[in-house]
C-alpha cells in the first residue's frame, strides 16, 4: 500500500517554506515521498518532489491538480502552515495505511479537534468511528487520505473554509465515501506548530524559529500583542472545554457565548477581530 506526504501550499504562502524545510530535515524520519504543492514555487530541496498547479485558481482547484500529479494510494495532507513539531516516521505510516485498509477508511484524522462523536474502537482506543453523521468532522488538520476520496469531496471553485463547510455534507450524502477514524494511532499522532493566523505570523511561533537560525523572508506581518492575547485567551478556553465537555465542548461554547450580554460579546469579538 502506497502513501507519501503531501504539503499543500501556494506562492502566496511560500514564505513558510524556509519553516517547513527546517521541520521536514528535523522531525521528518519516514522513508515516504515528500510532495510540496504550490503553483511555480519550486523547493530548494532535492528531497521534496514539487506539484505545480495554474495560479489563480481556488484553494480546491489548486488541490485537485496536485493531487492528479500524486501517483500514492494515500496522502498524509499538510497545510503549509502546520510545520511538524514531533517526529514522523515509517512505523506511523505504516500503521495509518495498515488501519486505513484493514477498516476500508478513507480518512484517518489525526488530530482530536473537534472531538470524534463516534464510539471508541475499544475502552482503552484514542480511536474512534465518527459515525454515519460526519458533521464537524472532516477538518483541514492532519489526516491520512485516500487520494481518490478525497478528489472525490473536492469542488474545484471552493476555498479551504468552504471545504470544510461542504466537505462533510457531501460525505453524509455519498455512498463511495468509506468513513473516517480519529483520532491518534498507537505509535504516536502527528504534532505541529500553528505558524500563521489570519494571514499574520504567530508572534511566539515566529520567535520560535527565528531564534532556531531559520531565515524567515517575509512581508507577512507578525501579529499584535493585543490580537495575540485573544487568540491566546481562546485557545485556553476552547481546551478547557474540550478537556470538560469533551465531544459537547463545542455546543456548551455556544451556550455560553448565547448567554454572554451582547455588549461585552460584540467588545469582545470587535477585539478579537471575528
């Protein structure tokens, strides 16, 4: 069973190249093909295979033709703004194709936001069904793809938010579409940074391998301190909820925001810039 991994990108991204090349040489131990998607950006490595794709085109259109160019059975998809910050290596692989075509999955996500709904494979699994209902669940987070399932989901005029929006749906609606497993397989997940929010450079993340000797050629702002804070401020907060409600975390935060007064959720939201 074939697979490799694919970063997604495009040349108005290429600015993380230089942070996905340092990750790739220092967590990067798989023997797996390397695929850097982008439209004319070519990686200065010649361990990385670049696919290009016409500019101009949406985030899924640029996807289609990357992924029309990959010749593996499954993709481990990458988005160039999620560096690795842990070790991948072949036994991961390994076992994530092993699962995927022992269960007939086409997707393997690894990364528990938003927690699976399904049932756990077993009392002590990290894995679980997500069920015949996807909603929520099909997520621009690491995951191992089948690459013609994913093709399959792919609208050619969508961009990335819309994917995810959409994405699930037509999977509900499908019956090619095999099911999904989540979340961390027994050998480890895939960990990585979270380098860049809304178009701007996380400010620790960006100190984080500047002062690792990575040359970051950039005009990508880095983000303000009062932004940072509420994005920090969140995060902490959608943990905790995860950490106490776990798979109803997301409808007690809607809750929670419904009973906000509306002043201080607008101040709140006009701060951090929603």
């Amino acid at each position: 069973m074939s697979a490799a991994l694919y970063i997604c990108s495009c040349d108005a991204y290429l600015d993380t190249w230089s942070v996905q090349r340092w990750a790739l040489k220092r967590w990067y131990h798989a023997s797996y093909t390397v695929y850097w998607g982008s439209e004319s950006f070519i990686p200065n490595d010649k361990a990385v295979r670049f696919v290009s794709a016409p500019a101009g085109l949406a985030w899924s259109g640029t996807v289609v033709h990357h992924l029309r160019q990959i010749g593996e059975e499954y993709v481990l998809l990458l988005l160039d703004d999620l560096p690795l910050s842990g070790p991948l290596k072949d036994s991961l692989f390994q076992e994530m194709c092993e699962l995927a075509g022992r269960r007939n999955l086409d997707m393997i996500r690894l990364n528990t936001r938003p927690f699976p709904e399904g049932q756990l494979l077993s009392a002590n699994s990290k894995l679980a069904f997500c069920g015949p209902s996807l909603a929520g669940q099909i997520v621009l987070q690491p995951a191992l793809w089948r690459r013609t399932a994913l093709l399959d989901l792919l609208v050619a005029s969508e961009s990335a938010w819309d994917f995810e929006r959409n994405a699930c749906r037509r999977a509900c609606s499908s019956e090619k579409f095999a099911g999904v497993l989540c979340t961390r397989v027994s050998t480890g997940g895939v960990y990585f940074h979270h380098v860049i929010e809304k178009r701007q450079w996380i400010p620790v993340e960006y100190v984080y391998f500047r002062m690792r000797g990575v040359k970051i050629e950039s005009k990508r702002p880095v983000m303000g301190i009062s932004e940072f804070f509420g994005l920090l401020v969140s995060e902490i907060t959608n943990s905790l909820l995860r950490l106490l409600f776990k798979k109803q975390a997301r409808e007690v935060r809607e809750r929670l925001r419904d009973a906000l007064p509306a002043l201080i959720y607008t101040k709140f939201a006009k701060w951090r810039k929603y």
